[in-house]
C-alpha cells in the first residue's frame, strides 16, 4: 500500500466511526479529491459508506456557524462530483445536507449583532457595531440570565461574549475562517447554478473593505508600513518577507476604542490562507472578464508568496501558524488542521487557474516548498487531536505532491 493510499484508509476508517461535526466535513473535502484522483472504478463502492457519515446520529458537535460552512463545501463537492465518482445515487442527499447546513449558517450567522442578544429583547451593544458592512459572525453572543433564540444557544453560558476578556477568546467575532467559508459556499453556488441565495456582493464587499482597511487590514503584508507594537504581545509586529497572509480576524470595530478580544495582528491560520485562496480563484472563475490584475487574483498569488515566507519552518515546512506563536484561543488540537486545510486549497487553486499554475513551474521555489511539504510527516500532535487529522493532512501534502509535481 503506498503513502496516499495508506493515509487515505486511515482516514476512512476513522469517519466511519461517530465523531466530530467540523472535522469530518474537512476530512471529507480532502478525502473527495483523492477519490476523485483515483477515479471512478475505484471510487463508486464508497459512495454509500459516504452518505452514512453525514445521517443523523454519526456525527456531534454542530455548534460555531464555520462547522456548517466546512459541511457545506465539502457536501457541495460530493454533489458535483457524484457523476464522477459513480454515486449517482448518492447525489441527492449530499445537496440536500449541504442546503440544511447552509440554511441554519446563512440565516443566523449574518445577523448576530443587528438582532437582539436574547429573547427578553435585550438591544445589540452599539459598542460592537462591525465598522464595515456584510460579513458574519462564527457564534452567536449570550447574555448572562438570558436566553438565545433557537439556533443561536450554543454554549448555554457567557462563554461566547466578545466583550469580555472572561468570555472565549474564539467565540462571536467576526473570524476569516467563517467569512471565508461563507465566500466559498457562496462562489460554488453560483459556479455550479445551485438554486439559494448566494449573497455574492455583501460577502466579496466586506473582504474588499478589510483588505483596504488603513488602520487593521485584514492582509498583513510583506510591503506594510506599521512597524508598531503588537497589542497581544508588546513585541514589533512581524510581516512576511514577501507577498501577503491573511489575519485570523478583523481587528476593529465601528469604535476603534473597543478592543477586540483575542486580536493578534501578526497571528495568521494555514487554514485561513487556503480557504481565503480558494475564495479568490473562485471568484476569479466566476467572472472571467475581470483583467488580470484583479485584486482577488494578485491576492491568491500574494497568499502563496506570503505562506511560503511566514508560516514555514527554516527547513521550509508548512506550519499550522506562525513559529514562536500559538494556536487561537490556544486550542492546538482545533487547528492543527491547518496545513491539511491549506494544502488541499493550494491543490484547487493550482487545478483551477493558469496563472497559479505557472507559479509552480519545475525548478521553481513553489514547486520546492511542495515536494518538501510532500516528504514530510508530521508526528506532533496534541494528545486531544482528533484522530482523523493527521491522516488528512497527511492524505492533502501527498496529494498536491502527486500532482503538482506529477509523481503520482
């Protein structure tokens, strides 16, 4: 059995088992693109196993707004994909669950700081307001002594408030990792003409306004001018030597005198970088006429130039987040998932657009990062870590690896 092969059925056995919500729809993205890579008389035996996992019961933990947005990427691809893979039969209940999935994101996830906090009616904290329009929320907020509309009430506590430092550092703020999701989500919707409400421009404006942002852009560039202090940890912010890496989230409110909790300018997630990197080439496919200099477009070269010089060891391989640094909200064994993450987004970007291909030319520096990162195996995870997760960061590296550089 070869590495690919091996990595995969470690990871099959593993969702076939009860567990974790999110995990598994990210563990499905990558495990559809080595199906769709082998093809379909090897494919079509798994397509039942597969609409298993996503039967009610299998899996736990449906909670933060990016747990559906992972489901809704990854059973948008099984769909398109049924054809080739022989899972015709399948087809139907993954477009139906991606649809159930984007539902309960697309109508809560927009709207946690205009509706009220609580069903008592308690007004939105006007101190919170977003400074830019569009964009979502990964959780809802809770008010002490209150409780949360239906689908809002996720931890039945405080823990989600982003206005206090006693709260979750990860909960209620405005993060790349949901907005990105939902950017994609809306992108493959309108790609391959699925009937629901796709919000294109809202989500497209909030990242324009991000990345412009002349106080906390949501790209930390290698030609920035702030060469202040990090408020997270009063060292100097740190850049990439080169392109761009996309922030873990926005760094102010309409209020720039509020803090946003948890905001580190120099923290950046290998996950983000991909998702926000296939958020670009979509948009990029979707509207073929825009010239070539579009910002999406030089973003997604940016983000390539900005991994390979900021979130990469001196031996050159991908890191989950900067080196020196730690996980978001220190939740190591959630986002240790993000190289597997990045790798399978820098697989679709290279399948998807030419002019990220020719980036990665033989003999040239990308092409390099890649087979380092192919070779690599990583053995150092938390003990909590999902089990599923190194298979599939192991499963993405070889992937790209077999493509990108033909070894496959």
């Amino acid at each position: 059995m070869d590495a690919m092969e091996e990595a995969f059925q470690g990871l099959w056995k593993e969702i076939q088992k009860k567990g974790n919500f999110w995990t598994y729809g990210h563990a499905m993205d990558t495990a559809l693109d080595y199906l769709a890579y082998r093809g379909k008389a090897y494919a079509t035996s798994y397509g039942p196993a597969a609409t298993d996992i996503i039967k009610p019961g299998h899996m736990t933990g449906e909670a933060w707004y990016d747990d559906d947005g992972w489901w809704n990427v990854a059973a948008l691809k099984a769909y398109v994909l049924a054809p080739q893979l022989g899972w015709e039969k399948q087809q139907q209940a993954f477009l139906d669950f991606c649809l159930a999935k984007w539902e309960r994101f697309n109508k809560y996830a927009p709207e946690i700081w205009t509706k009220p906090f609580c069903q008592s009616g308690t007004a939105p904290y006007s101190g919170l307001a977003p400074k830019y329009p569009g964009g979502v929320w990964n959780t809802g907020w809770q008010v002490p002594g209150h409780t949360l509309p239906p689908g809002q009430e996720f931890w039945g506590s405080s823990r989600t408030r982003p206005w206090s430092e006693s709260g979750d550092r990860l909960g209620g703020f405005q993060n790349t990792v949901t907005n990105g999701l939902r950017f994609v989500t809306g992108q493959r919707f309108y790609m391959h003409k699925i009937p629901a409400e796709t919000y294109t421009k809202d989500q497209r404006g909030f990242f324009l306004y991000w990345f412009s942002d002349p106080h906390e852009p949501l790209l930390n560039r290698s030609d920035s001018t702030d060469h202040g202090r990090n408020p997270a940890t009063g060292q100097p912010r740190r850049h990439p030597a080169k392109g761009a890496v996309v922030r873990e989230r926005v760094g102010q409110y309409a209020d720039p005198s509020v803090e946003v909790v948890g905001y580190d300018p120099d923290m950046a997630w290998a996950g983000d970088q991909g998702i926000l990197l296939g958020a670009c080439i979509d948009f990029v496919t979707n509207n073929p006429d825009i010239p070539p200099t579009s910002i999406f477009l030089t973003t997604a070269k940016d983000i390539i130039a900005g991994v390979t010089s900021y979130l990469v060891d001196d031996k050159g391989i991908l890191q989950h987040w900067p080196m020196g640094s730690s996980a978001p909200g220190g939740d190591d064994k959630d986002y240790v998932t993000g190289t597997g993450a990045f790798m399978r987004y820098l697989l679709y970007a290279y399948n998807n657009n030419a002019d990220i291909k020719a980036m990665f030319a033989p003999g040239s520096d990308y092409a390099q990062f890649v087979k380092i990162n192919a070779n690599y195996e990583d053995t150092n995870y938390p003990s909590d870590t999902d089990p599923i997760t190194p298979y599939v960061n192991r499963l993405a590296r070889l992937l790209a690896g077999a493509v990108i550089l033909g070894t496959g």
